[in-house]
C-alpha cells in the first residue's frame, strides 16, 4: 500500500481519492490510478489523462465522425 504524508498525517491512496486536472480543459477529475499504471508505460509525473468530455471529443476526432 502506498499513501502520502501531510503534516504527519498518512493520507491512504485509493481508488476513489486520486484526481489531477484535464491538461485539455483543466477540469479536475478523478483518474484509477491501478488502470492508468497498468498500461505499463505510465508514470505518477509525466502521465497527463484527459477528462471524460475532452477523451470523447479526441477519439470523434480521431474516428472522423
Ligand atoms: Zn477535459
């Protein structure tokens, strides 16, 4: 188990308290960390995942639709 300290306070990480931002619309949401590191090519400071929205609007990009 891995958590992060605050002021002496061990703070858990699970899976329903992690959250970064969407570096497209700079919403903040919550992200799986246990998904995202099992792609196996993430890392917790370089890895950016898109919102809800912004991933649906990329992949109708992407599709041509
Ligand atoms: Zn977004």
């Amino acid at each position: 188990m891995f958590y992060m300290k605050h002021k002496g306070n061990k703070l858990p990480i699970r899976d329903d308290n992690v959250y970064t931002k969407c570096p497209e619309c700079g919403r903040e949401h919550h992200v799986d960390l246990q998904e995202i590191l099992s792609t196996g090519n993430a890392d917790l400071y370089s890895t950016r995942v898109l919102c809800r929205a912004c991933s649906e609007r990329v992949l109708v990009k992407k599709e041509g639709r």
